[in-house]
C-alpha cells in the first residue's frame, strides 16, 4: 500500500507563454481565485490559481517552450495521457460566454449528455481542452 494524499484535492500544472491570459479566463469561467505568484530564479514564474483545496499553477518558463503540437477536438480522446480537464459550473451557459469573451474557443457547444446533465468541451486560449460540466 503507497502514500496517502495529504490534502483532498489534485493541483494541476500548465506550461504557457502568457499567464495573464489564462488567469482572467480561469477567473471568468470558472471563479478560480488568483493567489501571490512564486518566481524560480532560472526556472521561471508560477501563477497559481485557487479552486477549493486544488491549485492551478501555470509557469511561464524563464526559457520560452515550444508550441504543443496541434491537434484540436477532433484529437480529444485520440490519444492516451492527460487530455483535459473537467470543470463543474453552475452555470454552464455563462462559462460558454466567458470562455468566448476571454480568448477561448467552444468545440462543442453545452448540450443534454443525460437528463440532469449537461456537458461542452472548450478550450482555454492555449489550446488546453476543458470539459464544463453542469447537473
């Protein structure tokens, strides 16, 4: 038997150029909360943002990353590995809206999946894919 999580929740790391623009779009369609940003002498900047217990962190390397590769929706469940992240919202019509209105891209819009709930896939304006999930 291994370890035991520490806390009750998962952190998640991103990798981008530009954290102010993931910040304001986590803040808008989600309420993530931002809280005091770390700077790595050598390593870069982490920016974390606060949702109940878990954490998103993006680091802006002091090295500028490659580009990921493209692969959009149509690659969603293509591949194996970490592919998305799923969001609960209690109102998924308006973290549509504020996914548009901070530079991200809705593929598929918010539609029935079962009675009760109700599911779109978007994306943040890296590229990284987000389930939004409401019921």
């Amino acid at each position: 038997m291994g370890a035991r999580m520490a806390k009750p929740a998962l952190d998640v790391g991103l990798v981008s150029t530009n954290a102010e623009n993931l910040l304001r779009f986590y803040e808008a369609v989600a309420g993530f909360e931002r809280q005091p940003a770390l700077t790595l002498p050598g390593i870069g900047t982490i920016h974390k943002l606060a949702c109940g217990h878990s954490i998103l962190r993006v680091l802006v390397p002091t090295t500028r990353p490659e580009p990921p590769e493209p692969d959009g929706a149509a690659s969603f469940s293509s591949r194996s590995g970490i592919r998305y992240l799923t969001l609960e919202v209690d109102d998924i019509e308006a973290a549509v809206e504020a996914v548009r209105a901070t530079g991200g891209s809705v593929t598929l819009p918010p539609f029935e999946l079962r009675p009760g709930r109700r599911v779109s896939q978007v994306a943040d304006p890296d590229g990284n894919m987000i389930e939004l999930g409401q019921g």
